[in-house]
C-alpha cells in the first residue's frame, strides 16, 4: 500500500508540473493576445463566448474525425484556444460584459492567472480522487466532454441560470479548461 501511494504522489507530481507548463504557454499566447488586440473580449456577451467554445471544440472533433486539416492547424491549438476562452469565460462571469475595454493588459493577466490558479487547484483535488484516470482516456474523450460541458452552459444559459441540482456555468468553464489542458499535455507528452 505505501508503495503504490507513493507512486501515486509521484504521478500527480508530474501531473501538476506538466499542467503549470502548458498553463504557461497558455499565458503567454493570452499575453501576445492581449497585446495585439487588448482585452477586446470584454464585449463578449455569455452566449457569443459559448458560441465561441463551441466552435473551438467542435473543429476539435471535426478533425479528430477527419484526420486531416485544410486550414493547416491542428488540434492542440485549438486546445490552448479552449483554455484560454474557458478563463476569459470566468473573467466575464466574475466582471460582467462590457461595452467597450475596461481594462488593462496588466488587470487581465492578474484575473488570468487568478482563474488560472483556481483551474489548477481544482484539478489537483479532483485528480488526487480520480487517481489520475485522465491520463488512461482518449483525447477524443476530452473533446467529447468538453462539448458536453458546452451543452450544459447553453441549456443553463437558456433556463437564465435557474438549475434545480447541476453546477453552475463557472464549474463547467473549469472543467473545459481542465479537460483541455489534458488535451494538451497528452498531444505533447503522450501516453
């Protein structure tokens, strides 16, 4: 038994250190992002940013399935994209839209990096209960749960965020962005 724990510590060790590595490269392209264009997202209304992770996840699937691109990119940049919506998605559900920018490139990596923080945190306790069954799935399950999750924010959005028992929009944003991350470590790291 302490063996197998202690492999297991390990494990969700690497876990964590693969995780923070692509939530930088996450960041940084966020960054890049945020210098070009400046926080133009902050118009985004809930439904437009949930059209927009749909779109994302479903060109994921669509080339899973198809096994070919004509745009030239592939899968993993759209899961970088994935993430770095899911956390804007939580900065608009934390701050509301906006008619034009209302912040600084410096305010929107701090909140970046808080959500971030929370996504991170979030996984650790989840995988320390799951035992790191994530890394025995399929990308395409990720992509597959990652549409479910989609769904679920549509139909919330439709019932204006009446629910009876699920979670709420910001517990779906956190698992898109978990389970993208996934996507991202098992396109780079494999199996």
């Amino acid at each position: 038994m302490h063996l197998k724990s202690g492999q297991m510590a390990k494990d969700n060790k690497k876990t964590e250190e693969q995780f923070r590595e692509v939530m930088a490269e996450c960041r940084s392209l966020f960054a890049k992002k945020l210098h070009d264009y400046g926080p133009s997202w902050r118009i985004l209304r809930p439904s437009s940013l949930t059209d927009q992770l749909f779109i994302k996840a479903k060109r994921i699937r669509s080339l899973e399935m198809k096994k070919e691109s004509l745009v030239g990119e592939g899968i993993r940049p759209e899961f970088v994209g994935l993430v770095n919506y899911g956390i804007i998605g939580l900065v608009q559900l934390d701050r509301g839209f906006v008619d034009a920018p209302d912040m600084t490139a410096d305010e929107a990596l701090a909140l970046y990096d808080a959500f971030a923080g929370k996504a991170l945190d979030l996984m650790l306790r989840k995988n320390h209960d799951y035992d790191e069954a994530w890394r025995a799935m399929r990308v395409s399950s990720y992509t597959d749960f990652i549409l479910t999750k989609i769904q679920r924010v549509k139909e919330i959005e439709d019932l204006g965020g009446l629910t009876i028992v699920s979670e709420g929009i910001d517990a779906n944003y956190m698992d898109i962005i978990n389970y993208a991350v996934f996507g991202v470590i098992k396109l780079t790291y494999g199996e």
